[in-house]
C-alpha cells in the first residue's frame, strides 16, 4: 500500500508540474499500443456460506481446507495509451490446492464433509479486467483519469474425502463494475512507464475495493519488462448482493511480465 501511494502521488506532482510549466508547449501524449503476457498468482483467502446454485455451501478457503497457491497459467495484456484515453484488457488463471482435516462439519454443493475426514481440494481463480480511462488532466508525460469498466472473476472449486470417497465441486462467477481513480505517466525518455490505481464500489452492504500498481521498463523502445501489484478485496454479506449467500474473498501478490510496445 505505501509503495502504491508513493507511486499515485508521484504521478500526481508530475502531471501538475507538467501542466503548471511556463512557456512550456503543449504537446499531447504519445499514442502506443502495448501486447504482453503475464503471471499473476496472488496470496488468496476467503470464506462462503449459504447457498449456491440452490445447494449449501460452508466453507473457508484456508482454515478448513488449508489452501495454498499451486500453479499460474500466464495471461495476455492489450493496453491502449493516448491523450484523452486509455484502454485495458487482461486476463490470468491461478490454481490452489489444499489438503485438511476437518475441524468442523463443512458443505460443498450440498455435499457435507464431517469432523474428523481427510479432504483434499482445488480451486481455479479465472480472472479478466476490462477498463477503459478518460483523462482528464493531461500533460505530455503524465496524467490523472477516471476508470470505468468491469472485472468477470470465476471460481471453481471441487473436494473429494478421502476416507468416504465423497466429491464435490461448485463454480461461482461474479461480474464486478470498476469505477475509480488512476495516475501514471512516462520518464527517461519512454523508457519508463508507471500507473497507480485504486477502484471502490458500494452496494447496500457489499463493498468492493482493488488497488494496483503497475511499473515497465524499455531497454530498447519497442520491448520492456512488467512488474506490477494488484490487491482486491470483496465483501458480500447475505442480504446484499444474493440474499441467501455471503462470501469474502480477498487477494493480493505481485506479478510479473513481458511487453511488446508498437
């Protein structure tokens, strides 16, 4: 989180001393398109409890079924930079597995794993982030916009007991709209590019926060290196969003990747 303020404020000054220069002439940021891929396994954690596609689900992600990261499938990156507007589509697969004995009677998809069984499980988190940003504050390397978009996240989970054999598997999808902030702006003569973000969305008692920081460099003009942070965390008691389902799910890790700028 410091990292991200530091990184957002940075941005901040550089538009304002860009657009405050005297005599300075105006010019417009450069238009690039960017295409990467990348690798983004966060630290995950969570609980659900009601009921999903019509059965009972009781379950916490890490004290009952002890998940842990497992594996990342790399992703894409298509990103748009202009004067006025901005554009982003990503996508990235992480895979968890756990396995636990159960200290209390759990429920997945209706099917109840009790005290005492061994359960091994999976869980695949699918995510894809669209957003388009309007700038507007602008300067010839560095701006301030206003984000707009959606993120589409799946989770797929499956358990099987050991001792009684019993499976299992759920799969819960979430549409979440991104509205908020983000800053960024280019230094070194386009061998540096930096953006903060932070998104927030309230609904009756849901709440959805995201908070990212993203940092490439171009040894040369037309390839650069990714590194970049991204944490979220959704809220969703019962009686907000779904009136028979609460979850909390919240993820965050830094991931890395390559880029091809034209």
């Amino acid at each position: 989180m410091r990292v991200l303020l530091i990184t957002l404020l940075l941005s901040t000054t550089a538009v304002f001393a860009q657009l405050g220069a005297p005599g300075a002439p105006a010019q417009d940021f450069q238009r690039t398109w960017t295409l990467g891929g990348q690798s983004y396994g966060p630290d995950l954690t969570g609980h659900f409890e009601g009921k999903s596609n019509g059965n009972d689900i009781l379950v916490d992600l890490n004290s009952d079924l002890g998940l842990a990261r497992d594996k990342t499938t790399p992703g894409f990156l298509i990103n748009y930079q202009g004067p006025r507007f901005a554009f982003q589509l990503s996508n990235g697969t992480a895979d968890y597995r756990g396995d636990s004995v159960m200290t209390r009677q759990i429920y997945l998809n209706g099917t109840p794993y009790n005290i005492g069984e061994q359960v091994k499980s999976h869980l695949k988190l699918a995510c894809v982030d669209g957003t388009w940003t309007i700038k507007f504050v602008r300067g010839s390397d560095a701006w301030l916009g206003l984000d707009l978009g959606a993120q589409v996240m799946t989770i797929d989970m499956d358990a099987i007991g050991v001792t009684s054999g019993e499976a299992a598997s759920n799969r819960i999808t979430a549409t979440i709209p991104q509205i908020g902030l983000s800053a960024g702006g280019r230094g070194l003569n386009g061998g540096l590019e930096a953006k903060a973000y932070i998104h927030y969305l309230g609904y009756k008692q849901a709440k959805y926060t995201l908070v990212g920081a993203d940092l490439r460099y171009f040894p040369v003009r037309w390839f650069g290196l990714r590194a970049f942070y991204e944490g979220g965390s959704f809220d969703v008691p019962k009686g907000s969003v779904k009136d028979d389902l609460e979850f909390q799910l919240d993820r965050k890790g830094v991931g890395f990747g390559a880029v091809v700028r034209f």
